[in-house]
C-alpha cells in the first residue's frame, strides 16, 4: 500500500503526462488568471505573512532561524509587485516546449529531430521566501512541469494562502489539469520526497548550505542549485573610485541577505584609493573583517571581508580556491584584464564593473527563476524556463534497418536540415 506521500508524487507524475501536451495558450491564460487573482487577493496574503512575522520573531530569538532568514520571509508591496509582474514575463516568453533544436537528415527518408520537452515532476525545498511559491508555480506551469512545494515552518500561513490564491485560478481553467501543483510540510515529507525517485525527476533546493547539503547526501535524484553563495568582488589597479564604491556598497546593502551579495572584496596592492574605498565602506555601514578565516564566511549580513592581493592572477587563484562557484565581478577600466577575468574565472555569472546582485533571473528577462544554479550540466546560474526543460530525440524513418548500413548496402549521409 502506497503511502500518502507516494500518492501525491503519483498523482503529480500523471498530471506532469497530461500537461507536457497542453497548448501554450491555454498555459498562459492559466498563468495570467494567477496574476490576477494575486493582485486581487493580496491583502489576505499580506496578513497571512503578518501571522508568520509574529511567529518569526520568537524562531530568531531562540535561534532556530538567522535574521536573514526573518528578512527574507517578509512580503511588501515592492515583492508582492515583482510576483505579479513575473508572473505577467514569463507569459510574454515564447514556451519552451516542443523547439526543434536540432533537424538532420540520415539518410534519404531518415530523419532524426532534436525537441525540447520537460523534465516531469520537479520537488521543490525552500525556506523562508514565500515569493518562491509563484515563481515556481508560474516556471513549472509554463514549461509544462508539475511540482511539489515544501516551504519552511517559519512561512506555513504565506505559503498555505499563496498556494490556495493560485489553485483558485487554475481551478477557472477547465482545461488544466489537476494535481499539476503540490504542497507539503513537515520534515517528514521532505524525507519522503527525497526517497521518490521513481516519481520526482529533479530535486532544486532553496536555502541555506546545511539544507542542500543535507539533501545532495540523501537522494538519488539529481539535485539542482547552490550550497553557498561566497561571492567575490576584485577591485583592479586600475579600478575607477567612484564605480568602485557604488558597485561595491550596492552589492553588500542592498538585500544583504541575498545569495548573490559580496561576502569577499580582493583589492589589488596598487589600487591608488584604497583607504578611500575602505572608509567609504564603512561609512555605509559595512564591517570590514581582514583574517584569513573570513574567506569562507556567507555572511548574509553587513559584513564583508578584505583581501589585498599581488597581482590579476592571484585575484583569479583565490576566487577559483575559495568562491562558491555562484557570481564574481572585476572592476577596472583595463579590458584586457577585464577579459581575462571573465575567461578565467570558473563561476555561474562574471561580470565586469557592476554589481553581484544583477545575477537573477528576473534580471536577465528569464521572468523569474526557480534559483541560481552552480553545477556543471544541464543548467546554470540563474535557471529559469530553458533550464526546467529537456530535449528528446526522434526519428522518422520508411522501414529503414540498421542490417542495411551495417553491411554496406546503404549509407548514411548526415544532412543538417536546419531548425
């Protein structure tokens, strides 16, 4: 007897068959219908966040939860405007499913055709961010995926309402099928999730390093995102003061608590304006930490180490050594340097003279994303629509056999059809 959650990863496997063949129009009415019923229904997501702020205050003073986790749980009309008008983007994308990636001609009359399609049943770990909940939901929705939601304890009344906001429009829609979004939550569940290997196609965590390492130890199924978020910021020799210390104070104030906030400024021995950019630093309120243990911190908060280093070269070493691999940025005004920087640097996003904090997919027009990505296949960096979908291969053939090309009497060609 299958249990409870078996059920759901079930139910949710058939309804991701169903979807993978719904059309694009009807996806997007579905998605527009959500936007809608959000921004009509906000004030009772509001107070339900309310509820969990209440009750997230008394986590942070036991010390279940960091502050930035607290931060991170609050919705405002700024959030709550970016989860409507995401939800309105990825509309406006072309769907994802069913490109022809890639059309070749075999052999007279064989022809084999590359498609995008969806990866199927996506589970999904977060905490805190109850704003996760629509950008999956529209992501998954749009590129034909079903997924199963598990938010933390610290959000269960925005995550509960959110949910039930969304369910309602999609309920409108007579056409989409059931069972395409999923929600649960206890620690119990996330042990069973991690077992569904037969139902759940892809794991993407979001949240601390602790949770995704739990969760890459103990599932088969593959796992996409980022245990840290240690990134980097090299101030050049040649770097300009002012775009120095706008990048730099924009990317450690601006969400500190963000994945893609500095935790590490390197700044070159001749970089002429050194205590100049330090002081203005501080002056933002950022503490500035200079021992070799910092190198490793997250922070998520204003804190920031330093790093004077020798050359553009040790720069490179120490981010390759010690970034988590999520998103780097070198200021100068020299291009040559700027261009070895981008090349060498082994990370998700590098970027030259701006911010760390431009690495989101709702920046990049991806809509929104359903987190940062630092592995080394299938996606990367910000993982929005392209990202959530896989590719099959088809042939077409007349009764060809493989005895024929095997034994001379024919051959194959390999024509590139073009898409």
């Amino acid at each position: 007897m299958e249990d409870n959650f078996s059920k759901t990863a079930f139910r949710a496997k058939s309804a991701s068959k169903k979807l993978a063949v719904l059309s694009g129009e009807i996806k997007d009415k579905a998605l527009l219908l959500v936007a809608e019923n959000i921004e009509k229904n906000k004030d009772k997501i509001f107070e339900a966040n309310r509820q969990d702020l209440e009750s997230a205050k008394n986590l942070v003073e036991s010390g279940e939860i960091t502050s930035s986790t607290f931060n991170r749980l609050k919705l405002d009309e700024n959030k709550m405007r970016d989860m409507v008008q995401g939800i309105k983007d990825i509309v406006s994308l072309e769907n994802p499913v069913g490109k022809v990636l890639l059309k070749r001609e075999l052999d007279e009359g064989l022809v084999l055709t590359k498609t995008s399609c969806p990866i199927g049943v996506l589970g999904i770990i977060f905490e805190a961010r109850p704003d996760v909940i629509s950008q999956i939901s529209a992501l998954a929705i749009k590129s034909s995926n079903a997924v199963i939601l598990k938010g933390g304890k610290e959000s269960i009344n925005t995550n509960k309402m959110i949910m039930s906001v969304i369910q309602e429009a999609l309920d409108s829609v007579p056409e989409f099928p059931k069972n395409v979004l999923n929600q649960v939550f206890t620690r119990e569940d996330v042990a069973e999730m991690l077992k569904q290997d037969k139902y759940i196609d892809l794991i993407i965590p979001r949240g601390g390093n602790k949770l995704v390492k739990f969760i890459k130890e103990n599932t088969k199924i593959p796992v996409l995102g980022h245990a840290d978020g240690i990134c980097h910021i090299f101030a050049d020799e040649s770097a300009d003061l002012e775009k120095a210390k706008k990048i730099i104070i924009d990317a450690k104030t601006q969400y500190p608590s963000a994945c893609n906030s500095v935790e590490t400024l390197l700044i070159h021995k001749d970089f002429p304006f050194r205590d100049e950019l330090l002081n203005a630093l501080k002056e933002a309120g950022i503490e500035l930490i200079f021992t070799p243990e910092s190198w490793h911190k997250e922070y998520g908060e204003k804190k920031l180490s330093v790093k004077t280093v020798n050359s553009l070269e040790e720069a490179i070493e120490h981010i390759n050594e010690y970034s988590s691999g999520h998103t780097e940025s070198i200021i100068t005004e020299n291009k040559e340097n700027a261009k070895i920087f981008m090349n060498a640097v082994d990370s998700a996003g590098v970027y030259h003279n701006i911010s760390t904090r431009f690495a989101d997919g709702f920046r990049y027009g991806f809509g929104a994303e359903v987190g940062i990505s630092t592995n080394k296949t299938h996606a990367r960096g910000p993982v929005g629509l392209e990202g959530l979908t896989i590719y099959k291969y088809t042939i077409e053939g007349n009764g060809h056999i493989v005895k024929d090309y095997a034994e001379g009497v024919k051959s194959f060609h390999h024509k590139d059809l073009g898409v």
